[in-house]
C-alpha cells in the first residue's frame, strides 16, 4: 500500500487545486508568448475531477465543447498519466 502525505496533526495534507496550480502555469506560458493551441493539459482523473467541482473556477473559464474539454482555452486530456502537466505540443 503507498503511503500517503501527512499534516503535523496527522491528517492528510491537502493536494493543491489544480485550477490554481494551472491557472499560473497557462498564464506564464502565454506570457511567455506560447499561444494556447499549442498546450495539452494533461490530467490525472483525479485532478479532472477536481478541476470539475472547484467553485472558484468561474464557468468562462471552463468549457466542454464538441467532446473537449478546455481551462482557459487549452485543451485537457484526461487520465492514463500518473501526474497531471501542462505539455508544450511541438509544431
């Protein structure tokens, strides 16, 4: 069995969101002038989920179309990864 990350009170710590931790990475990678059809957001089911549920995502942030989903306009390919990034497709 894998052992699970623990607070000092000996409760689970808390993954950060992985709208928040995105959010920055999408943002830097603009900034640094990668345009977004060039991004995969590669998620664990986990985080997909997550990314789903989290109230603080507003719905312009978030959209499901012709069977994508996309945060902030960057496609999302969920699961069959053992951790979620954010990948710089090659042109």
């Amino acid at each position: 069995m894998a052992a699970s990350s623990k607070s000092l009170e000996g409760r689970p710590t808390p993954k950060p969101q992985p709208g928040l931790m995105f959010r920055a990475a999408i943002e830097k990678a603009r900034a640094d002038g990668v345009d977004p059809s060039a991004l995969l957001l590669k998620l664990t089911l986990g985080d997909v989920a997550r990314l789903k549920r989290d109230p603080s995502i507003s719905t312009a942030d978030i959209s499901f179309a012709d069977g994508e989903m996309r945060y902030l306009g960057v496609k999302v390919a969920q699961g069959q990864v053992e951790a979620s990034a954010l990948v710089i497709l090659q042109a």
